[in-house]
C-alpha cells in the first residue's frame, strides 16, 4: 500500500499501529433465510476502523456492505464472529444495551432522509438533541453543514440536499463518536452530492468524528484515508489514499 501524505491539512492520520481501532471486526457472517433460500450476506470479514479516519466502504450492490454497516452500528447482529467497539462486545449486547449503544455513540445518515415532514428542520434535529446527554444546539447543528438560514423550513420546502444536509446535522447534533452513511448521496445529482460529501469531510476533519460511508461509486473513495473494497459478502481489497481529494473536486 502506498504511504500517507504528511500534509496534516488533506486529513491525514497516524499509522494504524499508533491509533486505537474503535471497531474490530473478526469472522463476521451473516446468513438471512429467505424460506427454503440461504443468502450469505457476509461470508467472513475481518476490518478494523481506526479513531479519526474516513473509511469507504466500495463494493457493488449485494456486496454486504450496508449488512457490515448495520452490524457495526448495532442496527443488525451477525450470524456469527464478533464486533468490538473499543472494548465492548457488541455481539454481546441484548436489544436494550444495542439501543443504548446506538443512542450514544452513533450518528446514521442514510440514502433516504427520514425527516419528519410537519417538522422544520431546526425541530426535526432537536428530536435527537432532547434525549442526548451533550448535544449542539440544534442551531448549532445546522450552521455546521450550511443550513443556519434554512432552520424554520419545513422538508418540503428544503431541496433533496439541504434534506440530507439535515439528516447529517441530526446525525452529528448527539456528538456521535461515530459516522455512519449508507449511500448518503445515492438519491442526489452530482453537484448537490458533491456538497453533501463535503460537509461528511468536514465533520470528519473539524470534530474527529470517525467515519465510514458506504458507496458503489468509485469516485467517491478518493476522499477517503483508506478504502475497503467488498464483493459477496468478503472483502477484495484494502488501499490507503496517499493524497486525498478534497470531496469538492470529485467529479462522476
């Protein structure tokens, strides 16, 4: 692999052996039965994500990767293997103590919004802000990814951008220790994706947030530390970024 950039301003992190691994994943498997079908979403994976880092996770649809994102967010349990989040066995952890987890330590931002319509936006973030124990001010939360001005909108009166744009400041309002995107801008033109990529940067690069976003778009692992490449259900390839691109500069 080739090595890292020493610019501290492109995002770059210390080696792997001198940061803490905030998720170890060993053996992970995970089998869904479809009636008389077996499908083997996850066939074995081991992956580690390092404190600080932008990972991407690339692969084609049906490659488990949004399987792997939901195990480690605590959203779904593996067959088999094990998870760590620090030194937690999240493969441990009954349903109660999953939703603790996932109340306290993660954010999600999805390829779908989820806002609730009769909200403004400034309202829909405050639903997570309301049950966090140190959250941003909605507000807050809002100005981070551009939409300070927009605060008093309702959904429909947000583009599908700004929408996301909201989804992430929800997702980020909890003060999260970790970001996860499932196709955050799957549902999104080049243009308006290439701001929604930006403000996933910054949040990484400007709170720490460690960060994973799962993609089918090649394009989009530019801008990540490392990329971890992901094809039925077992992962093909792990690259490390020896310069990253600035989200703003991707094109596809």
């Amino acid at each position: 692999m080739s090595g890292a950039s020493p610019d501290a301003e492109q995002g770059d992190l210390l080696p792997e052996l001198e940061r803490r691994a905030v998720f170890r994943a060993r053996g992970l498997t995970k089998v869904y039965h479809m009636g008389e079908v077996d499908v083997h979403a996850l066939r074995g994976v081991d992956l580690d994500l390092f404190e600080g880092e932008l990972m991407v996770l690339l692969g084609p649809s049906g490659s488990g990767k949004s399987t792997l994102l939901n195990i480690l967010g605590g959203l779904d349990v593996p067959s088999g293997g094990s998870v760590h989040y620090l030194d937690h066995d999240l493969t441990q952890n009954d349903d109660a103590a999953l939703t603790r987890y996932r109340r306290e330590h993660v954010g999600f931002v999805f390829q779908f919004y989820n806002l609730i319509p009769s909200l403004t936006a400034r309202e829909n973030v405050a639903l997570v802000t309301e049950i966090s124990s140190n959250p941003m001010r909605p507000e807050e939360a809002l100005e981070l990814v551009g939409l300070g001005e927009r605060k008093d909108h309702f959904p429909a009166q947000l583009s599908g951008g700004e929408q996301q744009r909201v989804a992430i400041a929800r997702a980020v309002a909890k003060r999260p220790d970790v970001l996860l995107c499932d196709e955050p801008t799957g549902a999104l033109d080049v243009k308006t994706g290439v701001i929604v990529l930006s403000v996933i940067e910054r949040i990484n690069r400007e709170l720490g947030t460690t960060t994973a976003v799962i993609t089918h778009n090649a394009v989009i692992s530019k801008m990540a530390d490392r990329v971890v490449s992901l094809s039925d259900g077992l992962i093909h390839g792990v690259e490390r970024n020896a310069h990253k691109a600035a989200a703003h500069s991707l094109e596809w």
